[in-house]
C-alpha cells in the first residue's frame, strides 16, 4: 500500500485542497454547524477511507443529503436529536452490509453510470463559474439545481455577469490555464513537472497572486469574503467544547427511526452509485467491494454522529478529482482527512489565503474531464437503448439531484430491457484437463444488464492461470453492459495469467 505513498501524498492534498471549502459549503447549505461539516471530511477520509475495499473512493458530507438533512433537523426539533439518527442510520448501514445489500451495485446500467457522471462534470461546471469569477453568493458545496440564495443552476449566470471580480476571475482563467497546460504530453513527460501536481501549483500561484495584488494593484485586490474561511478555534479545548453531542433519549423516539432509514437508505444507494462510477474512472479497472463500503460508511456514520459530523457517503466530485490527481491506493483519501484534522488545529490562517476562485478553476477542470463531448459520441453510437438512458439520467440530474436522475434513467433502461421479450441465463461449464482450469461460458439467446451480477460472480471465481471460452454463437442479443463486462475482464485476466478466448463476441482488442 505505501509503495505508492510519494503518490498518494500528492494526490492526498490536491483532494484535501478542494474537499476543506466543500465540507464547510455543504455545511453552511444544510443550515447545520461548520464544525460538523469539518468532522465528517476528518471521519470520511480516515475512517471511512481506512475500512474501505476501493482504492479511489473518497468519502465526505454529501451535498445530495442536503434536503434531507434540513427538514430531518426541522422535524426533529433540535440538532441533537438528528445526531442520534445518523449514529442510528450508521448502524442501519452495518446491518446492509451484513445481509450483503451492496450486491445491488451491479445492476446500475452503464448508460444511467454515465450519464451520472457527465452530469456531475456539468454540474460542477455551472455551479463554479461563479465562484470562478469573485460571485460567491451561493454555498461551494450546493449541488442543488434551486440553490441557497434564492436563485437555480442557471439564473446564476446573468447575476455572475453583474457581480465580476478582476482579481477574482484573473486569478481563475490563470489557474484554468495552468492546469490545462500542465496536461500537455511535454509537461506529463518532462519529469521535473511532472512531479509538480497541478492542483498545488495553481494554488501556490493563487496566494502569491492574491498577495500581490492586494500589496501592489489595490484595485485588483480580492475581498475577504472571496477567500477559504475556516472557524476559529483558539486551542483544543475550546475545539472540544464546541464539539455536539447525541439527545441519546432518541434512542426512544420513533421518529428518528424513520428518519435515521431514510439517511440509511438514501446515503448507501448513493455511496453504491458512486463507487459504481469510480471504478469506472479507475485506470486499473479494479472492482470495490460494495458490501465493505457499506460497513465502512455505517462505521463512519456511527462515529460522525458520535462526535457531531454530518451524514457521510462516498462522493464522486471528491473521488473523481482523487482520480485525476494520480492516486494509487486508498492512502490518498486517508491523508487527505488527516491534512482537514491537522489544518483546522494547526494552521487554518495558510488555507484562508487561498481565493476561492484558484478552487473553482480545480473544480470545473475535473468537471471538463468528466463530461468531455466525446462521450456524448460515444454513448450515441452504441445505440438509442444506451443514449436515451443516459441522456435521461443526465438531464433529470441538471435540474432536480442524483438520485431522481438515476431513477429515471433505470425506469427508461427498464422499458428497454422489456422490450425483449425473451431473457436466458449463460450456460456454464467448468472442468479440470491436464492439470489445467477450463471455463465454458455459453451465451444463451438474450443476455441484458440484469445478468451483470452473475457475469461479476463468475468472473471473479475464475481461478488464477485458467483458460476461458466465452461463446456467444448463439446468442441473438447481448447488451452493451455486458460487451463491456467481457472486454474488463479480457483486460484484467492479462494480470491474472487467464487465457481468454471468444468466440462470436462482438469485441475487438
């Protein structure tokens, strides 16, 4: 795990940089303490990050949580109370995991996964330019389409326009600048800047920037409020006496159950939903374990209301900017909640020199490469039964949240999948000749995403060195979602010493 530590480090502050202003705005959008939004990022990158079985996953206070978590505490009656239902909801989480409810992960269709994903590039996009540009009215971690001020995704736009910071926006399209040349084949080739992340070189730039321009062009300068602003505490014990505790005498109240299912349910199919889409982004194609980060987000859910964080999830603009940084191991997520721990206790007055905007620019490149126009080609050609999903999911999520763009794009992948009429299982022969493990797999007529958990489940029971046979001869419609299955595990049976053949499978590698 620590072969990869110089790495992980790199990628750990580049995640810690943009994660520390998300747990403070998602906080300040769910009307709830800045301190529990700080001790959620802690318990998300240490504990969660420490028990789960996914190398990129980073997890943290969830903006999709938000509606949630406002009228949760409203009904409730006090903040207290709703502590006790995360500590509920976390074990609640711990019992999923124990019945082995994350198995529900391989049924997310890959359409509806990438549309989520391109959504989340887009949503980044419009919610950051403003802030890219010195309009910091609406909180930096709203996700929501109808934000926090009174205004939606898009409106936003026209008051940006009116609302412009020179240093602000300079500072912006600088930093977007540098990053985008950073990623430039010189630049990734040249070893010396290549060891230079860039994320941390733009935000270096950005406080000298800041400096200079409040020191020598006053009329550039940027305005306090356009700058990281942490709470102030002035020694550990004044930490501790702000820290909140659980009404335990909900353990009682019927109403925190329900509540604390609700928070349950929702943050796990979330988490799902996300550690779906990482292992996508994953370079190395692993697959997490879902009924782990089940147990690990109910243990750091447990723990967060415990000491009065927010409700946790695994959470894909987090993951997807530790994805982009470099990171190899779980390391990464792990140092970055150390570095919230350490900042917030040690040195808060370095991290409010970073202008918000340097942040933005971070945020809306990682949402660039998320939704980047040739994936829109690319889902097109697979087909109208891939391209409408996703383009469902993509466009329900822009203008409500996540979880109602993700169900849309399952019901439209659903009235596909019923349209053909017929659904067989793959016939599967395994055998042992000459000392050598033989796998049969013989596709039958219809095979659809729905077989995707089976297609996992053989898969990863495939002894190391085997010889596969995948015969598709007889089939007479094989989803995408599967083609794309297959052609995983072609790549990964090359580390795993597996021979592949196909037969009749529609894959060129």
């Amino acid at each position: 795990m620590f072969k990869f530590f110089l790495t992980d480090l790199k990628s750990g502050i580049v995640v810690f940089l943009v994660a520390l202003p998300l747990c403070l705005g998602i906080a300040l959008a769910q009307n709830a303490p800045l301190l529990s939004g700080l001790i959620g990022g802690v318990i998300g990158g240490i504990v969660i990050g420490g028990i789960s079985g996914s190398r990129l996953s980073v997890s943290g206070p969830a903006a999709g949580l938000t509606s949630i978590v406002l009228n949760s505490v409203s009904e409730l009656g006090t903040f207290e109370l709703f502590l006790t239902a995360i500590v509920i909801s976390g074990l609640f989480q711990i019992l999923l995991a124990a019945i082995r409810a994350g198995s529900i992960a391989h049924y997310f269709p890959s359409a509806v996964i990438k549309g989520m994903l391109c959504a989340i590039g887009i949503i980044l996009i419009i919610k950051q330019i403003p802030h890219l540009s010195g309009y910091d009215a609406d909180t930096e971690g709203d996700e929501a389409f109808l934000q926090s001020d009174g205004e939606n995704s898009f409106s936003a736009f026209t008051s940006t326009l009116s609302h412009i910071m020179p240093g602000s926006i300079t500072i912006g399209l600088i930093s977007l600048l540098l990053l985008y040349i950073w990623e430039l084949k010189w630049f990734k080739s040249n070893a010396i800047t290549n060891a230079i992340p860039p994320s941390l070189l733009v935000v270096c730039f950005a406080i000298i920037a800041a400096l200079g321009f409040e020191q020598f062009i006053p009329q550039m300068a940027i305005r306090a409020e356009h700058f990281v602003n942490l709470p102030k505490f002035q020694n550990i014990g004044s930490l501790q006496n702000m820290l909140i505790s659980p009404d335990f005498s909900g353990f009682l109240n019927p109403a925190v159950y329900e509540i604390a299912f609700v928070i349950a349910l929702v943050a796990s199919l979330e988490t799902l939903l996300s550690l779906e889409a990482i292992d996508r982004l994953d370079p190395e194609d692993s697959q997490s374990p879902p009924n782990r980060e089940l147990l690990a987000q109910g243990t750091g859910n447990t723990i967060s209301g415990l000491l009065g964080g927010l409700p946790l999830t695994s959470v894909i603009v987090r993951s997807s900017v530790n994805v982009n940084s470099g990171a190899k191991t779980k390391v990464s997520a792990i140092i970055h909640g150390f570095l919230i721990l350490i900042s917030v206790l040690g040195f808060p007055w370095v991290l409010e020199l970073i202008p918000l905007s340097a942040l933005a620019a971070i945020l809306i490149f990682t949402g660039f490469k998320l939704a980047q126009p040739k994936l829109f080609v690319s889902v097109y050609k697979k087909g109208f039964d891939q391209f409408i999903p996703f383009i469902i999911t993509l466009g329900i999520m822009l203008f409500t949240d996540l979880l109602k763009g993700v169900t849309a794009g399952l019901i439209i992948s659903v009235v596909y999948i019923l349209r053909q009429n017929h659904r067989s299982p793959f016939k599967l022969i395994q055998e042992e000749i000459n000392g050598t493990f033989h796998v049969f797999i013989k596709l039958s007529t219809h095979i659809t995403f729905v077989n995707k958990g089976k297609f996992y489940e053989v898969f990863h029971s495939i002894p190391n060195s085997s010889i596969v046979y995948i015969d598709g001869g007889k089939a007479q419609f094989i989803d995408k979602d599967i083609l794309e299955l297959i052609e995983q595990f072609q790549h990964q049976a090359k580390r795993r010493n597996i021979i592949v053949h196909l037969e009749a499978i529609p894959i060129n590698i």
